[in-house]
C-alpha cells in the first residue's frame, strides 16, 4: 500500500488507486521478482496543504484502503506501528 497524509488528515492514494468510492480496493499480493517490479499506476493528486507523509505499507494480511482510513484515527506521525506490517515513510513540505 502507497498512500500520503496531510496535516489535514486528507489521505490521498497511489497504490493501489481508488477509483470508485463504492469500491474499496484490497492491498495487493507480493510477488517474488529477482528484478525490480514498477506499480502498475500512475497516479497524480493536486495537494491543499503543506506538510505531507508519504507511507509505504506491507501487510501480513488484505487490507482495504478503507480499513486503512479506519486505522489513522491517531496523531499523524511518521511511524504508523500498526500490528502484522513493516513500513517506511517520508515527510515532505509542499510549496
């Protein structure tokens, strides 16, 4: 899962991406490659705000991207720590 939080808390989604709001889509399954494997999207979001965390998710299970949604109910920080996941993240400043 590839997603970005603002200081607003508006999540905005890039992998995988969320086109239909009725329609959540699930995390997908991790293939072996020996090479480098590009995401099949390409998505573009236009920001409000100025401060914005990148996340990088992989889960030991499916997850919606609404359950994801569901789990950012603390401050947002870097570090999720969510249970059965490993995770990197980066913050920007949008200008």
């Amino acid at each position: 899962l590839v997603f970005a939080v603002d200081e607003k808390r508006q999540v905005y989604w890039y992998y995988p991406a969320w086109t239909n709001a009725d329609e959540p889509p699930y995390s997908l399954a991790i293939r072996p490659s020996t090479t480098l494997v590009e995401l099949g999207e390409g998505i573009r979001h236009d920001f409000q705000g100025h401060q914005l965390i990148v996340h990088a998710v992989w889960s030991d299970a499916p997850m919606t991207t609404r359950e994801v949604e569901a789990k950012l109910t603390g401050p947002i920080t870097e570090h999720l720590g969510w249970a059965g996941t490993t995770e990197t993240s980066r913050s920007f400043e949008v200008r």
